[in-house]
C-alpha cells in the first residue's frame, strides 16, 4: 500500500497568520477607540512635565507629647501621607521630609489639589467619645428655671437629630456570619449636610429647638457647659475653631465638638477607643441590605474588647447618653447609639454616605492616626519648565537615536527593514494607547525617567527583530529556501528572545520593588514596553514574515529584500548519494 503523500500541508508553526495579524489589528482598533471612549487622548504626565501643587507641612507636638517631633515620627508620618495621596491614584506623588520638623508633597496636575490638601494635612486622630449632650449648632440661649426645657428623663425636644440616619452595627455587611451578632441601633444624623433652615411666614429662619441643660446624669464640668452654650457651629470659621480646640485637647479629658455640617453641637467625654486600635476601614456599596455606601470598619484585638465595653456601658444609659461621637480632628463625623454591646472587633458605619464621603473617611482611617500633627506652611504652585526644556531635549535624542537604527536596518537588512519599522510602529501604538488609559484607570503619570525608559525600549525591541533576522540569514546560508528558514529559525530566535526579555523584566521588576519616587515610573515603563516586546515579535512580526516568505520579492532573494542568497554567501542545498548514509551539520 502506497505510503501518504506528506509534505502538502503547512508546518504546525506556521498557524494561520493572517488571523493572528488580524487579531493584533482588533487590539489596536480597541485600544484606541477606548481612549476616545474615556476622552483622553494624551499620556497623564508627571509634575516634572505638567507642573502641580506643592504642600509644605510643619509638625506640630501633640498635647502631653512635647518630645513626638523626632525623626521616626517624621519618617512614619511620611510613610502614611504617601499612601493617602496614592489612594487618590497619584501614583507620580512625591512625599519627602525636609528638615526635622517639615515635609515636603509634590501633587501632579491633574490631580483635585482641594482633596488632596484635605487627605494629607487631616491628621486623623480618631476617637470614640461617649456624648454627654447634644443639641442643635447653634448658640444655646442661657438655662432658665423651667423645668419644662428638659424632660424628666434629660431628653429635651432638641434630642433628635435632624436628617438622614446613621447605623452602627457589628462585623461586615457583605459577608454574614453564621454566629449571632449583636446589632447596634441608628439614632443619628450621618455625614451628609443637613437641610438648612427654611423661613418662617415672619420672615426669620426657623432652628430646631435648643437644649440648655444637659440631661439627668450627665456630669458636666460648669465651664465645660458655659463653653457649650456658646459654641455656634453655623459658621465655618466657628466650627475650625472649635475643632482644632477640640484636636489639642488631651484624650482624657472631655471636649466641646461641632459636626462637620453644623448641624449640630456636643460635650463629649473622654476618649473610649483611640483611632490606633482601628486596624482598617474602607468603602463598601451595600446592595444586600440597601444601606448604599457604608464604611466598615475592623479593630484591633485590644481595640475589640475596648470597643465592645465602650458600646455595652453606653446601651445601658438612656438617650443621648446611649450615644458616642465618632471625632475625626476634633469634628464628630457621626453619632450612632446602641442599645448592646458590639462584640466581635468589627463595625459599620451607614447611613447617607455618598460614595466620595465613604471613601475619603476610609482612606483616612485605613492608613492610621499620624504620629503628628501637622499644618500646611506654604502651598505653591509648581511650574514643568525646566521638565519641559528636559522633554524636549531626550525627545530629540530618541528621534536621533531612531534615525539612525533606522538607518542601520535599511542598509544593511533592506527589505527587512520595513518589518523591522512595521513592528516598531505596532509597538509604539500599543505603548502609547496602554499609557494613555493607564492614567485614569491607575493613575499612570509620565514622567521624564517613564519616557527615558520607553526610548530604551527601542533599543530592546530592535534587538529581537535582529536576532530572529539574523536566525533566518543562517539557515539560508545553510542552503535552505526562505519559507522553512523562516520556520526552522524561529525556535532559536524565540528562546534567546524570552531569555532576553525575561532578564530586562526581571531588572525592571526589582527596580520598581526596592526604590520609590520618579526611578519607579522609568522601572514600571521599562517592564511595560519589554512585555509588549515579546506580544508585538510573537503575534505580528514572526506571523508577517511567514507571509511575506511566500510573495516573490522575499521568497526569490531579490537583491533589495535583504535574503540575496549570494549576498549571504550561502552555501548550495546538500545532496545525498542513493543509499549514502545522511550527514549531520550543526547548526
């Protein structure tokens, strides 16, 4: 029986090109309609090319620590700004120490400045305060002798909160637990602003009724409750005065607090649980119970049983003693009361948060109290001059850099120098296009060491177009037709690539483990470009040179297409004598 005709069909490696180029079309058509899709057409640049903002901030000692401004302070409050700023996803932030009492924040443009002054001059001392009183923010008339100011169980008609309500309660609302949980009760208003007050028919606003005297059982220094009846939390200026009064006031003793809205105006006892025992807190979107946009909290081990104790002394007094004030920086950001005790070292806040309110309060509690407290010195803003000048000059050096590899490959490859220019176009469409939306998805800012990082990437690129060119010129001058040079000198090529590639990424990898800052963002774009290296040889070049292996111009060595078998010297096809034992020739 006659043997089957072998020989006919394409070798395994060859694929199907055509859908491979095809495929690597799609992706560049994707990627640049994703960047008119999100509106941004230019890379987010780096305050070295675009300029930003600068914060200096100056320490300050804390009441009862006169000694807390020493360097592992300044190097740990440090640590804790950079990670607020880049949760903001400015990854091209810049937070450095200057002195021994100042630190220095450099913020892109690009970047919402107001917001980023907020994250980084709030200090975040947290606090869990019992309230003693509350009523509303505004300036409490003097207490008189009627009795009828204040019920008999102290809960006066100013007791009620005005807006949304806020709840506290144990562990996370997006994982239930199959133990039984302790639930807290929602008496409170949350962070959002509280309806202003409307006219009245004579013409003067109308305010919640006041509360002059604290209720039974609240032992309230006479100094303490002066302060409290004439605190007015209507103004801005008012409620930053009272808070950073509130902020220099030891932990033990008890305070006058504002909240953030002025709504409305506390005393609140000394400090239960300190923002230190807050191991964690982020933003979550509650789609189970339909709270919205809550912040959960987790405490430490200590912090737990401190936490639970705090909430079960508080479910046994009556309202709004059965309360305690969540103060952030001296401003009481919520105000929940329970009625037991929250045990299992987890809690959460909801109620009215919009997603920008539970994310700010969650990147400010997840990345610790300061050591510190600081205020903002100077703010300036920060020029990209100079930047600019510098990007000018190394973009001209990477254009007379490419010139002359493009040079190089014309005169000595010829026609293979436009697959060479054809994959460097590719890879530079790709670079630019994940660059681009690299911005506002994780914050990817270029700056002038990122775009010294991508003119190297050139260089890298080239070489493996020149390694796999060089595969295919020795197995012709072995005597082999182009068609299976291009496969015979592919396996060769694609392991001294990957081992290549494999050694840049590695470095590149390190780099971007062990420094920080502007080397960072040359580390992360050498990584970035030496993959895409290895995508744009595998899935366009090696497919397109098996394409052209087949059209005449390449397949026939023409003179200009750079595999002129005369030109390379190449050697004529072996034959073998009928019968003749084959021959072995190394590569």
């Amino acid at each position: 029986m006659a043997a089957p005709k072998k020989g006919r069909r394409a070798p395994a490696s060859q694929g199907h090109p055509g859908r491979t180029l095809i495929l690597v079309l799609i992706a560049m058509v994707g990627l640049v309609g994703g960047m008119f899709y999100s509106g941004t057409l230019t890379p987010r640049l780096g305050i070295d090319l675009a300029g930003g903002t600068s914060f200096t901030l100056a320490a300050q000692n804390q009441p009862g620590r006169p000694n807390a401004i020493n360097e592992t302070n300044m190097k740990t409050a440090a640590g804790i700004m950079e990670r607020r700023v880049n949760g903001l996803g400015v990854t091209e932030s810049e937070v450095q120490t200057q002195g021994s009492n100042h630190i220095i924040v450099n913020i892109p443009k690009g970047t919402d400045a107001k917001q980023a002054r907020e994250q980084v001059g709030t200090t975040a001392q947290l606090g869990f305060r019992p309230v003693l009183t509350t009523t509303a923010g505004t300036k409490t008339p003097e207490p008189t002798p009627n009795p009828s100011q204040s019920g008999a169980n102290g809960k006066g008609k100013g007791d009620k909160a005005s807006g949304d309500k806020t709840k506290v309660q144990p562990g996370t609302q997006q994982s239930p637990s199959s133990k039984p949980t302790t639930q807290g009760r929602a008496v409170t208003d949350s962070l959002k602003k509280a309806p202003s007050a409307k006219p009245t028919p004579s013409g003067k606003p109308s305010t919640p009724p006041a509360q002059p005297t604290p209720p039974a059982g609240a032992d309230i220094p006479p100094a303490l409750q002066k302060q409290f009846n004439a605190l007015d939390c209507s103004t801005k200026k008012s409620r930053a005065a009272a808070g950073e009064k509130a902020a220099n006031t030891k932990p033990s003793d008890p305070i006058v607090a504002c909240k953030e809205d002025g709504a409305q105006k506390y005393v609140l006892g000394p400090v239960g649980v300190e923002g230190t025992d807050v191991s964690g807190a982020k933003a979550v979107f509650d789609s189970q119970q339909g709270q919205g946009w809550i912040v959960q909290m987790d405490f430490t081990s200590e912090g737990g049983k401190k936490f639970g104790d705090v909430t079960g002394k508080l479910a046994a007094k009556a309202p709004p003693q059965n309360q305690f004030g969540i103060v952030l920086d001296g401003a009481v950001v919520s105000s929940p009361s329970v009625d037991k005790a929250i045990m299992g070292g987890g809690a959460t806040i909801s109620g009215g948060f919009t997603q920008q309110s539970a994310e700010d309060l969650g990147n400010m509690l997840s990345y610790g109290a300061l050591p510190l407290s600081f205020k903002i010195d100077d703010e300036t803003t920060v020029t990209a001059a100079l930047g600019g000048e510098q990007l000018h000059a190394g973009l001209i050096a990477g254009a007379i850099g490419l010139g002359l590899v493009v040079i190089y490959l014309v005169a000595y490859y010829r026609g293979l120098a436009l697959v060479a220019l054809a994959s460097l176009g590719v890879s530079a469409v790709l670079t630019y296009t994940i660059m681009t939306l690299l911005g506002p998805a994780i914050g990817f800012a270029l700056n002038l060491p990122a775009v010294c990082g991508a003119i190297v990437a050139i260089g890298i690129t080239a070489d493996s177009f020149i390694v796999y060119f060089e595969r295919i010129r020795d197995e012709i001058r072995d005597g082999r037709t182009l068609r299976p040079a291009v496969e015979r000198g592919w396996p060769r090529a694609r392991r001294t690539i990957l081992v290549s590639d494999f050694v840049s990424f590695l470095a590149a990898a390190v780099l971007f483990a062990v420094t920080v800052g502007k080397v960072q963002g040359f580390a992360f774009t050498l990584g970035l470009t030496t993959v895409l290296d290895v995508v744009v040889v595998f899935f366009f070049t090696k497919p397109l040179m098996t394409l052209l292996a087949r059209r005449k111009f390449f397949s026939d060595g023409h003179s200009w297409s750079g595999l002129d078998p005369k030109r390379l010297g190449a050697k004529p096809p072996l034959r073998r004598r009928r019968g003749a034992a084959p021959t072995t020739k190394e590569a």
